[in-house]
C-alpha cells in the first residue's frame, strides 16, 4: 500500500511541475508577443514603414520571394498613401497578449488615430505575436469614431 501511495505522490507532483513549467512558458510567450506587438506600433506611430512592414509581412508568401517582396512594397506605399491623406496612428496603450486555442496567438490594444484635426482612440485587436503581426484592426471607438476604413483594408487583410 506503501509504494501505491508513493507512485501516486510522484505523479502528481510529477503533474504539478508539469502545470507550473507549461503556464510560465504561456506567461513567457504572452509578454513576448506583447512585446513585439509594442515594437511593432511604437515602428507605425515613428512612421518608419520599412521597419513595420518586415514585421507585418513576415509570412505572407513565404514560399515565393518575388510575390513577399511585392506584397512588402505594396503594404508600405498604401501606409505612406494613408498617411498623405491624414490617416495615422498616434499612439497606443494597454497591449495584452492573450493565451487561446493552445497559442498565443493574439491580443488587444487601444490605438489612438489622427485623421486630419480629431484623434480618437479604438480599442483594437491583433493576430500574430510571435514572430509578426497578422492583423491590427481597430473595433470600437471609445469616442465619436472617425472612418477607418483604409487602416482595415491594410492592417486586417494585407492589401
């Protein structure tokens, strides 16, 4: 009865270390990706474009270099475009990471845009973390919303 007991002692603290060891690594990944998603707005709210699109178009195409270098051009000339047209982000804060679906593969943000005089600020939400972002699509307005609708057509489908 002895040695049952003491097999069933070793695993579960066998189990225990398990539970601890896999949810530090999700802690882990989520404050990566949250970080990364931290660099990647603060490259948008800098307009450095080049340094963003890297990140924003690390997998797409990943099998074809021409059609990746393509879709990387295209996504820089349309940010700049929006830009030109008074549509840019600000700012943001409140970034979060989250653990779904056995990944972190998401998050939320608030970002704050500038469309021509107003700025207002979207509570956002993005895929990716680890190693790129996906998409960053702004949902709700927590003010009078202004039209979006470029960033979405960018940041939520790619081009």
């Amino acid at each position: 009865m002895r040695y049952v007991r003491n097999i069933i002692g070793g695993l579960l603290l066998l189990y225990g270390v398990f539970i601890i060891a896999y949810y530090g690594w999700v802690g882990v990944n989520m404050w990566q990706a949250g970080r990364n998603a931290e660099r990647f707005l603060d490259l948008m709210v800098e307009q450095k474009w080049e340094e963003a699109a890297a990140i924003a178009t690390a997998h797409s195409y990943a099998d074809d270099p021409e059609k990746r270098e393509a879709h990387r051009k295209a996504w820089i000339e349309r940010m700049r475009g929006l830009k030109e047209q008074g549509f840019y982000l600000v700012g943001y804060d409140s970034v979060n990471a989250f653990y779904d679906d056995a990944c972190v593969c998401g998050g939320h943000a608030n970002l704050t845009f500038r469309d021509g005089e107003r700025t207002v600020t979207y509570r956002s939400v993005f895929t990716g973390g680890l190693p790129d972002i996906g998409q960053l699509s702004p949902l709700n307005p927590l003010e009078e919303p202004i039209e979006t609708n470029g960033w979405k057509t960018m940041a939520c489908s790619g081009i």
